[in-house]
C-alpha cells in the first residue's frame, strides 16, 4: 500500500530540482514568459508529442537527440517555433549552446503563434537571466502561458509502506486548440522517483489516454504538444503501482484545469458513456460529444437539448440504437430505451443541472460492456473573441 | 451537346408539379410551417438520406415502403418527429392517411426539434389547406425553413440538341448541422425529364458527393437530412449528360447557398486541396479545413492565420509534409515549401482577400495528384447566439 499526499511546490518539490519564470520581453505586457526546469543531477526523460504532421521544431529537434539524460527544459510563449523547417531547429541549437556549463543535454519547448521564426536575440538575452538555484515552480508555471487565464501546478508526496517516499509534481500550460488526440497543451513533469525509463514511459502512455487525450475544447490538434517527465530518481525509491497512480493524478489534475480553463468556457462536462460495443466505441462516442459544436452551444445556453446529445451519438459512427440509449444529466434521466421523461418540469429541473460548474452528461448505450469518459467544456462568445483575433 | 438555361419556377417549372407552403401554428409568428409537393402523374423517386444511426422516423417510413412510386411529399417544420420511436412512424402513418384521393404513396420529411411527438392535430388540419393546384415554389421554400434567413430554391431548362426539352427544379433548407457527411438539409427535386429510376439514384448519388457532402457550417450531422428527386417523364425528353449536369448544377447552386446562410456566417470559402496522395486524401484535408473551429474563428476575424491552416492539415491525419507544402490565400502565396512569405506587407493584403464574401483557400500538398473542393465559413458570435439557445 501507498499513500498520496497533495503537496504545495509544482515542479520543484522534487528532491534537485530547480525552477523559474523570467521575462525575455516577448510577451508585450512584461508578464514572464521563459522558463527553466533545471536537476542537479541527470534525469531519464520520458515524453508524448502531439500528432500533428507539421510537428514543430522543438519536438524535430529532441527526436534528433536520440536516446539521451537531460537536466535541463527551457520553455518560451508567444512563438511556437513551427512551420519554420530546418532554420527553426538551427535557431534551437544555437539558443541551447548558451546554456551554462551544468547543463547536460538541454531540450526546448516553445508555444505560441505558428509561422515565425524564433525571436533568438531575446531569448539568448533571456537564457542568460535565469539563475538555476531558484526553486519557483509557480514563476516558471506563469511564464508558459498563452490564452490561459490562470497558471496551472500539483505536486503529491507519495509514502510507501517501508517508510520511504518520493515526490512528484508538474506544471502545464493549455486553455485552447485542447484535442482528444493531444492539443496545443505543455506538461512538464518531474519526480525523484527512482524509475526505470521504461516504467516511466509506459505509465505515461497509459496515463496519456484517459488524461489529455480524453479532453477537448474545440477538436483542434496542435504542431507543438508535449508532455515531458524528467526522473534524477534522487529519493532512492519507488513502487510502480504507487508510481502509475501518482502520475495519472497529476496529468487528471492537470487536463481537468485545462478544460476548465477552456477559452471563454464556462463549465466542466464530464461525458460517461457506457454500454457501447468496446471501450474503443465508448471512447468515440464520449469524444463526439465533448467535440459537437451543437452540443458545446448548448452547454453554454444551459439548454437540456437532449435530441442534440442523441444526434451526436448516432452520428458518431458508433453501434447504437433509438430503443437501447439512455442518456442522464447527472441523476435526472430524460430519455430511456424509446421512453421521452422530458416534460417541462423536467426540463427546469435539468436546465438547473446545467447551471452548475460541473456536471455530467451520461449516455448507456444498453449494448455491450464498453465504457469511457471524456471531459468537455461549453462554447461561449468569449471563444469567438479570443480565438478571432489571436495573432494581434 | 445541350444548353442549361436558369429558369423561374422552382419545383414548379417541370411539366405537372405544384407546391405551395401554409401555416399550420407550428411556427409562433405565424409564419408558413408546411409545405407539399404533387405531381399529376405518379413519378419515379430517387434519394438520399443522413447516415445518423439515430435517423428520424420520416426516414424509417420511407424505407419501409420499399420500391415505390410517389407524386406527394408532405414536409413540416419546427418538430424533426426524431427520437420518437415507433410511435413516430405511426404519427406519419396518420397524418398521410388524410391525403386527398389523388395523391398515391405519399412521402413526409419534418425538420426542427428532436424528441418531440409531431403535434398531429395541428399537422392533419394542416393538411386540409393544401389546394393542389397551386404552383407556389417560393412559399413552400419558405414553410421549410428553420434557422434559414433565406429562402433557397432553383430550377434551369434543359435544351437538347434535337429541339426537346426538359426541367429540373429543386427547393431546399439547412443553415446549421452542415455537415460533410450530409446535415440537417432537406432538399427536393422535381424533374420532368424521362429518366429512369436507376440514372437518377446514380446522378443523384455521385452530384451529392461534391455538392451537400462537401459543405460544412459546423461538422455536425443531422438525424433528417433528405434529399428526394421526383421525376414523371411529362416532357418526354431525356440526355444522360444533360440530365447529370443539371441535376449537379441545381444541388452545387443550392449546398453553396447553404453554407453562404451557415448560422451567423458572413463569408463563403472554398478549401482547394490539390497535390494530395489521393482524392480521398484531399476530401479529409479540405474538409478538415473547412471544419475547423480555429480556422473559421480566424476567418470571423478576418486573420490570415496560415499557421492554423498548416496545423489543420498536418492534423487531419493525411500524407503532408511541412517542406512540401504551399498556401495560398486566392492568388496569394503566403508559403511555398519552406519558405514563408508572410511579411507586414503580405498580411495585410491577405487581410483584404479576406474582407471579401468570397474567397479561396489554396493548400497543394506537393505529393500526388489527389484533389478536392470543400465549402466552409466563418463561425462568428451569431453562431453561439443561435445555438444556445434554439430550442427556447
């Protein structure tokens, strides 16, 4: 057994590692928007990119490493380095040879508007400002900001029975472009965990799926996705189970506050589809619908527009059938094997449902034993706003 | 050869077809709600319909009729008599029950809300103030409209070389749920071209794949969509190409007036994909692009983002590769395999195009010889106000 513990310090809980946000001038407010993630010692590096085709020059530039330890991340906004072909991973290279001396193996990761070549003099300016024994994940977690309204960091304590622990925490960045298939969406994740690489990797890919690739806002997929989990394993210890548990807490956590702060979104949905053929057929049915622009209006109008949610389902591709649906908004059940339970009082009870922060839409298929959930927000004007205008 | 002449009329022009539109309370500011079609001589019935596996009972009872001929079609707004089961069908049943003696084998489609008994009483009185001696194309393109702000009809004269002649006319609506995998749209075509039942499905089938299936407001698809193709030989005359080419024309004219009423839209782009792997691969990424909430945001905002546009198709899951790629906005190249052209200067002449109603997004994959046309627009603050709350 094993015990999780929420914990105040992001990134820098963990044993060596260091952290900071800085301003290099590129954001035109002053606001902070260069990070480092710094270990003194070597870490194992595990990591998921987006799959995206027109994948953006840092994820170019890492693959090209190959097989490497790493103790050091530095992370820009404002330009996401892609679409910039060879001269972008140039600009990579020539940026990371300014590291200090302690630096082994740097990586970069940037996010921003796409087409631009890197901004470099400002952030070799910037390189040179970062002080690697600050422990401010919360600085670093501000810096790596786009359209998010509000920075998001965790960090657990992970007991395990022999008395010894290990930590692990994170910070990311996403509010828009969020993708069941992997989004404009960065997590960096560290931990002194004592972990093999290939434990790490195979718990990330499994935590992947019911995490960031179980959310959306508005279906887009983005050049420059990235989650990147760093070990220095300098707690000396580990369970596997323990480990797998933590790390999905953290990327749940962490995809639930992407979601919530979806641009302009103004609720959370959970879709719980259960009943379908597989969970594959679940999973693309609960997609669907955190994907429908028709149900997502709907949300944001808190209109209990049913026939909207069974629309999507039929049209998701999936096996399904009119006489073997159910669908819920939490507990109230409006429709049931053919049976409509919709009537006025119903629709004000629902209608009630839908006024709160989060609430979930449940849909049984009534076929076989497949389940998912995905997790969605609504579409308001403030997502035409922002995303109108994004470039300016 | 032959000469396609636009025509007056709409479903009116052929030889033998009246239509008229009538207000049966369904809509509250009285507006006309239904609508019918007859022919005075029974007609062969060509159709396509939505592949929502939550199809609406209108298309259960269709099918359930088998090989038929027809000359009435019944069509209401306001209640898509979707989700309702068996006892949706039953309720058709009814209502064509009290057709008048001459119409044989009559034919409902319905549009609106989903999950609401069609309100019977209101549809058969209804029914009685249909005079079918009118010819009023125009008022029964008004009776089925929703969220339609205009009307949609079309019709053309078709002159063969030996000096006969037929026609073909259509009416139709849909400004929301357009979809590539059809949407809510209805659409009814009347001919009195001698054709046989299989040219007409065939013509039929292979028109609907550049026309109704290659537009899209907001990627949803509905649980109704119909298109219906009448056709009763009066004129005697028939070419096969003739007939093709007209019917393509009248459902090209009517899916592009679709997309140019897409809810709250105010711009009409053409995705033009060209140098794909295949044609199929050109329909995903053109149909990608034209889905895409982040580039039709950009194109509310009159935003020459070309780095969504690159993200889109690198997205969308076809054969691309970032130096390969060229983008153009009408005649401007904004990146051509590699090279980005996008200064000060060229964004604000890409802006321009962009003001214009009309306007064609070029994306050549640089890879095979694989094309296609999709038609999107711009989702804008009167979509969510639409949407939010429809059913209110």
């Amino acid at each position: 057994m094993y015990n999780i513990v929420y914990s105040q310090g992001g990134v820098c809980l963990s044993d060596g590692f260091f952290a900071d946000g800085i301003s290099a001038g590129l954001k035109k407010d002053g606001a902070n928007d260069m990070a480092f993630i710094y270990s003194d010692v070597e870490c194992v590096v595990a990591s998921v990119f987006t799959t995206n085709k027109m994948c953006a020059a840092p994820i170019r530039h890492f693959r090209s490493m190959g097989d490497f330890k790493s103790n050091f991340i530095v992370i820009n906004s404002k330009n996401a380095n892609a679409m910039t072909g060879e001269a972008g991973v140039e600009d990579i290279k020539e940026v990371l040879s300014t590291c200090k001396d302690s630096v082994k193996n740097p990586i970069m990761s940037s996010t921003g508007v796409i087409g631009v070549r890197l901004p470099k003099a400002k952030i070799i300016e910037g390189m040179k400002l970062f002080d690697l024994s600050k422990k401010d994940s919360n600085s670093a977690s501000k810096a790596i900001m786009t359209t998010d309204t509000f920075a998001k960091e965790i960090a657990f304590n992970v007991k395990l029975d022999d008395g010894s622990s290990f930590n692990i925490g994170a910070i990311a960045k996403g509010a828009g472009m969020i993708n069941p298939a992997m989004a404009t969406m960065l997590c960096f994740i560290t931990t002194d965990a004592k972990v093999s690489k290939s434990d790490m990797q195979e718990a990330l890919d499994e935590a992947v799926k019911t995490t960031f690739n179980a959310i959306s806002v508005d279906g887009d997929t983005s050049t420059n996705d990235t989650v990147l989990l760093l070990a220095n394993s300098k707690s000396g210890a580990y369970d596997k189970a323990a480990f797998a548990e933590a790390l999905f807490k953290v990327m749940h956590f962490l995809a639930l506050e992407m979601v919530r702060d979806g641009e302009g979104a103004t609720k959370l949905v959970t879709y719980k589809v259960t009943g379908a053929k597989d969970d594959k057929e679940a999973e693309i049915a609960a997609k669907a619908l955190s994907d429908s622009l028709l149900v997502k209006t709907a949300l944001f109008g808190e209109d209990p527009n049913w026939g909207r949610i069974a629309s999507t389902i039929g049209a998701s591709g999936v096996e399904a059938y009119e006489d073997k649906l159910k669908i819920s908004f939490d507990n109230l059940c409006v429709y049931d094997k053919g049976n409509i339970y919709f009537d006025a009082e119903m629709e004000k009870k629902c209608a009630v449902v839908m006024q709160h922060q989060k609430f979930t839409i449940s849909c049984d298929l009534g076929i076989g034993n497949g389940s998912f959930k995905a997790y969605g927000c609504d579409l308001g004007h403030e997502y035409v706003k922002i995303n109108a205008d994004y470039r300016t």
